[in-house]
C-alpha cells in the first residue's frame, strides 16, 4: 500500500486500515479509539504484533459507503 495514501483512500481502496489514522480521520483521540476497541464497540484483529481494523468496519466508522465487494454479497 502507498504511504500517500489517507485512511479514507485505504478504505476505498478495500485496505483493512490502523486504529491510529482511523481516530485521526473520525476525530477520535487514539485512546478513544483503543477504548471502542476494548469495549466491542469497533471490530478489530491481530497481524502479528499489530491491531488492524477490517476494511468494512472501517468504512463503518468512517461512515463512508460499503464496498461494491459488501453490496454484491448483500444482493
């Protein structure tokens, strides 16, 4: 994935994107963010030693459209 790319550019592009540029983009403070995440409040997973938001969760709280892959799956 390009570095240049903005989280709402991840997400459109269908990346699964960080929690930190999340919070940023939805003008969260991190811990915030972390604290949705402890509480189930926002869907996430581990890569290793890292949290990733699902790219459709994300888009969730970004509050941006689903993906044409989530309404193909939805018709």
């Amino acid at each position: 994935m390009p570095k240049q790319m903005d989280v709402r550019e991840q997400l459109a592009a269908g990346y699964d994107v960080r929690p930190r540029p999340l919070a940023r983009a939805v003008g969260l403070s991190d811990s915030g963010m972390y604290g949705l995440i402890a509480k189930g409040k926002i869907r996430s997973r581990r890569v290793g030693d890292a949290v990733v938001i699902p790219n459709e969760e994300g888009r969730r709280v970004a509050g941006m459209a689903p993906g044409p892959e989530a309404s193909a799956i939805a018709a």
